[in-house]
C-alpha cells in the first residue's frame, strides 16, 4: 500500500496516490497493534475493511488498465482479507490460553 503510493507520487507526482497509500498502510498498522491479538475486535473488523476496501478498488483498476501494481495490490489484499477473516474463526480464548502455556513454560 505504501510502496504503490510511493511509486505513484514518483512516477506522476500524485500527492494524492501517495496520501491514500500512506493512509491506508497507517490504518493497517495501527489496526494490528490495537487489536491485541483479538481479531473479533473492532480493529480486527477495521483492518478486514481497509483490505477489502483496497481489493475492490485495486482490482477495478487493474481491470480498467491492465498494470501491474494495482493488480498485485488486489491480489495481496484478497490474500490478507482471507487471511484476516480466517482469524475470526479461530477462538480468541483458545489462542489466549496457548499463549499463557508458552509464557508460564518460558517463566519455569
């Protein structure tokens, strides 16, 4: 997201290319360690969002104009979205309680 929004203002000085990757790669982020490790989350909901979000609008443009650098957003973003959701399955407590296990093994 950052690296096509920088390759976006370098190769036509679009400040808003570079804007929009910097805030979409800034959401993700900061989505990640607010979540805290609880992918149910509203910031779990919010990263599945902004990748979603990036998919539709990456792949309508890669079909639009036949480039590559939206065309591996999409691709990226469909693979992190899927990613993302199949977190949601898994039991938040079951995660928490295998991490406990490896901190107690660690504490002995």
């Amino acid at each position: 997201s950052t690296g096509t929004g920088i390759v976006g203002y370098i190769k036509s000085a679009s400040v808003p290319s570079l804007a929009a990757g910097m805030s979409f790669a800034l959401l993700i982020i900061v989505g990640e360690i607010m979540k805290e490790g609880d992918p149910t989350s509203l910031w779990g909901n919010c990263i599945i969002g902004c990748w979603v979000f990036l998919a539709i609008t990456m792949g309508y443009r890669f079909l639009k104009v036949h480039n590559l650098p939206p065309g591996f957003i999409a691709a990226l973003s469909i693979i992190m979205s899927v990613y993302n959701l199949s977190l949601k399955d898994e039991p938040v407590s079951a995660a928490y309680d295998t991490c406990l296990l490896y901190t107690s093994d660690a504490a002995d």
